[in-house]
C-alpha cells in the first residue's frame, strides 16, 4: 500500500525553502544499473494457454519500454514489477473488453503501479512549491507585536 498523504518534495525545493535536513532527504538510494531490460520470465507457458493475451502482455510490455526509453527512465532491476503491472494492464483490457466487469481492486492495483512507474500525470511533477502555505496554521497561536 502506498504511504498516505502528498509526496516527497525533492532536496532542491527544500534547499530553497529552507527546510532541508539530512534525516528527511528523499534523494535516490538505489542507484540505476546499467544493462538491458529482458522479460523476467518465459512466455512460452503463456503463449501455449492463452496466446491472444501473451501477446497483448508482450504488446504493453514493448510500449511501456519505448516511453520509458524515451523519458531517459531507468526499469532495469524492475522487470518482475513491469511485468505484473503489464499483466494487470493487459487482464483489465481483457476484462474490459469480454464482459465489461473489472474488479476495482485490479484498478487500485493498477493506479499503484502506474504511480510507481510514473505514468500518471499526478506522479511526474511534485507536489506544490511552497509559497501557500495553510491559512488556518495560526490559528490557535498568540499574536505576534
């Protein structure tokens, strides 16, 4: 389950802020690693059970890689998590598509997952800058002179 409330703010805005501390950095602790992205499993047992939707997975699979190319986005490391959202991805569309009955745990599921690989508009920008703040954070508090 993904944490509650907003995200992270990245060390830059804090620094301007000034609100930066090294026990709240939110940098990178996993570093990229380099190589190629491959399928974490065999298709062959999939495509002898349901070859229609093995290659709707290998299909997902191909695009999600070609964005994730084209944004400079590091997956490797992550294929086992790429393949399970591309699977979830591909049996939503299946579902979709024979009855029209998906069930809304797969597409929480899926929202998680596109959140992680940030494919959702929300997920690629941080949250605010800063300057609004909360209009009603003095309340309760003595007036300054």
């Amino acid at each position: 389950m993904a944490k509650r409330g907003p995200k992270a703010k990245p060390n830059h805005l804090k620094a301007v802020a000034g609100t930066n501390q090294k026990c709240r950095t939110t940098e990178t602790v996993v570093a990229p690693l380099e190589g190629e992205v491959c399928l974490p499993v065999d298709f062959t047992t999939l495509k002898e059970q349901k070859p229609k939707f093995a290659e709707r997975v290998l299909a997902i699979w191909n695009s999600k890689i070609e964005i994730y190319r084209a944004r400079q986005q590091s997956v490797v490391g992550c294929e086992a998590a790429l393949y399970q959202y591309c699977l979830l991805e591909a049996a939503i569309n299946d579902g979709y598509e024979r009855d029209g009955g998906v069930p809304t745990a797969m597409i929480s599921q899926h929202r998680v997952y596109a959140n992680e690989f940030y494919d959702t508009p929300a997920s690629q920008v941080t949250t605010g800058n800063g300057s609004g703040g909360n209009r009603f954070g003095n309340n309760g508090k003595p007036r300054r002179p």
